[in-house]
C-alpha cells in the first residue's frame, strides 16, 4: 500500500515553501498581505475584506517598452475582470522585482494612488523573492 504524500510531491520530495506577511491600517481599513515562495512561482495575498478576491495570474515577458521597462501580462483566473485590478496587480508586481510569474489575489476596498503605495510597502516587508 503506498503511503500518502503531499498534493504533486513524490514519497522523498519535499516543498520549501518561504511565507511571510505584514498587516497595516491603511486609510481606515485593516490591510493584510501575505507571500509564499515556491520554485516556479510567488503566490501573494493582498486583502482588506480578510478573505481571498479576484485572482489574477502575472508574467513577466521578455519585451521591453520604449522607455526600458519590462511588459508584465496579466490575466485574471477568478472574480470580475475589470480595469483597474489589471492596474493594481500590475504596479504590485513591477514593484517586487522578481522574474518568476506571480499568482495574486486581490481584495481591495480602497484603491486609490495613497493606498496603493502603502500595500506596495507591505508587499517590500513580505519579500520572499530574490
């Protein structure tokens, strides 16, 4: 009889998984962020409802605009494709600096610019990234 074993992970493989997270009053509204590292991916939660939102998939490409800046592609898997969580996810993703796709899930109660740059703070204190 086989022994049971961890979702995708082999009887001898193991999964270093690096979390960390930072919460903050953000404008009125208690803000939690969390990261966790995998080999292929980062998966960061961004939430001000303290539940999961709309989850959007982020991939660095290989292009660059006229002003040097790496293009990131963005898709959202679940919750309402709308514009300005493309824009959101978009700033939060150029600000980690990592090359690995980024799956994130979004709940946002206040999007302003202030807000931004403080969850974008956040993200910074939970890097699990190189």
């Amino acid at each position: 009889m086989a022994t049971p074993t961890a979702f995708g992970a082999g009887p001898t493989e193991t999964f270093p998984v690096l979390s960390k997270q930072a919460s903050a009053e953000i404008n009125g509204n208690q803000t939690e962020v969390v990261c966790s590292s995998y080999e292929d991916y980062i998966f960061l939660i961004v939430t001000q409802y303290m539940k999961i939102g709309t989850l959007i998939r982020l991939s660095p490409e290989n292009v660059v605009d006229s002003q040097r800046n790496p293009f990131v592609s963005s898709k959202v898997l679940l919750g309402k494709d709308e514009p300005m969580t493309h824009v959101l996810a978009k700033n939060i993703q150029m600000s980690m600096s990592t090359s690995k796709p980024v799956l994130l899930s979004l709940a946002m109660k206040d999007t302003s610019r202030e807000t931004l740059t403080e969850v974008i703070k956040l993200v910074q204190q939970c890097k699990v990234w190189s």
